[in-house]
C-alpha cells in the first residue's frame, strides 16, 4: 500500500502530515456508506478500463491462474461491492500499522539536507477536513451479466481459456471542436487548455468541490483534451452511471461558471505541472522537437 504525490519541496512535511493523518483516521472510525460506494466505484471503474482491451483481459486471465484459479476473476467486482466499512477498518488496523511505513523522497539538488531530520508524525496532528456528502447521491447497485467460458487443451499441453463478458461495459464520450494549439496567438500560449481546466471548477449549478466530489463519486474521469488543430472535453465511467455522468457532462459543456477565485490556484497546477515536464527526458525533448 502506499500514498504518492508531486509538490513544491516546501510542502513535504503537512503534506506528510496530513496522509499519515488521513490513515490514522481509516484506522480508528468506520468509513461511512457514501464513502465507501466513492471509493467502489473508482476502484471500479479503474478495474474496467485496465481490462479493456483484449490484452488487459488475458492478462487477468493469467493473474488469477497464477494466483489458484482463472475463475477468481469473475467474482472481483463482487467481493469489492460485498467489502464493508468494518472489514475495511480491519484491513487497515492490520495492514496500514506506524511501525510499517517507509517514506522515500526525491528531491531536487541542494534541498535534501532540508529533510534529514524529517519525523513523520502518523497521528491526528494535521487531518483533512470533514466531508460533507452532496445531496441525491443514488448509488447504481451492481448486477452481474452472464458469462461465457470454454476451455479447450491445445495439442501441445498449452490451456487456452475463452471468456466473453457483456457486463464490463465502459461509457467513453467526448465532445471535440475545432481549435487547439495551432491557433493559439504567442500572447495567448496555454489559454485553451486553462480554459478547460476552469470549465471543470464548478458550474452554474454547483461549486468546485461539490462537482468534484460528484464526478469523484461515480468512479468517472472528466478531463480536457487539447490538441494541435482540436479541442474539448472527454469522459469515462462505469456504464451504469451514465446517466449521472452524462448529466455532468452536459452541466460542464453547457453551464460552466468559470470562477473567478478558482483560477489562480489552477494556474498554480497547470504552471507547476510544465515545470515538471523536464522530469521526462525523452518526453522534454520530444516537446521541443515539436
């Protein structure tokens, strides 16, 4: 198990601070239901989309194998949807203990002297703030479709396992226009994307955090997509929360509310992410190439 993330070396020890905080909360209270179905449907929808592609599913096929029985993979969405609040603060009692962690960094030239003496602090000093649920939150329950397998011995020893499942069902949207980078003026370098990035801060009908955690809530992703000569908004989730998703979707597209304090902290973001790109060797070359 473990917590990752990139910031500005200044903010290592409460960002540390508040993760080791976050974890002793999941060990001392029960999660409540609208938590626990968030991180469901996340959980599933990343299911979903690394078993997308026909590779992705024979490489699952050959996990559970591996690990007993091939068989083990239909049942997973199931066993993560039967998984409750008390067996999940008991995997945490067992499994997330202070005397397991290891905290590594990677720091920029010059700094690392600024944490030989870091403590981690695994305990309450620096918790984020209380959820509060949006309201009408429906949850979408799980239903399983009927799957077809056959198994066949090839002439050489070799198994060879078919399966077709109709129930891993993934809604993937996207609404492009014409645009992009090429048609940026030099003055007006990054504006597009900032644009997009904005449009998913909040809308006429909800504020940043409560779209969030709407979004965050059925598993989907809804990120902006630039390109040379195009532009626009795409999303992806678990098929049976179409219908919230694409009501999002739509909220995004045609009410955004663009707020005004929302915008430089998400320049921040998108600054800081730039500046990273020199991380990348190959992928910074590439990009002055370009």
């Amino acid at each position: 198990f473990y917590v990752d993330c990139e910031l500005d070396p200044g903010d290592v020890p409460r960002t540390l601070d508040a993760a080791l905080g976050e974890i002793t909360l999941l060990r001392e209270r029960a999660v409540d239901s609208w938590e626990l179905n968030r991180v469901r449907n996340a959980v599933e929808h990343d299911y979903l989309r690394e078993r997308e592609t026909v590779e992705g599913q024979a490489h699952e096929l050959a996990l559970y194998d591996h690990l007993g029985d091939w068989r083990g993979a239909e049942k997973y969405l199931e066993r993560l949807y039967a998984a409750d609040a008390a067996s999940v603060l008991e995997a945490a009692q067992r499994e997330l203990a202070p005397e397991k962690l290891t905290v590594a960094l990677v720091v920029p030239l010059g700094r690392a002297a600024e944490f030989e003496k870091l403590e981690p602090r695994a305990d309450k000093s620096s918790p984020p703030a209380p959820r509060t649920p949006p309201k009408e939150l429906p949850h979408v329950a799980l239903r399983t479709a009927p799957v077809t397998v056959e198994e066949l011995r090839l002439s050489g020893g070799v198994r060879l396992v078919l399966r077709r499942n109709p129930g891993r069902a993934l809604l993937s949207v996207a609404a492009f226009t014409a645009g992009g980078l090429l048609e940026e003026p030099p003055e007006l370098e990054g504006a597009t994307n900032l644009a997009l990035e904005m449009a998913l801060r909040g809308t006429r009908e909800r504020d940043a955090r409560d779209f969030h955690d709407l979004v965050e809530y059925y598993g989907a992703e809804l990120e902006p997509v630039v390109r040379r000569d195009y532009c626009g908004l795409a999303l992806s989730c678990a098929s049976r929360h179409s219908d919230y998703a694409l009501a999002l979707f739509a909220e995004t597209l045609l009410r955004p509310a663009f707020p005004e304090e929302e915008l430089e902290p998400k320049r921040k973001d998108i600054l800081a992410l730039i500046a990273a790109r020199t991380d990348n060797a190959p992928a910074y070359a590439l990009g002055l190439a370009n």
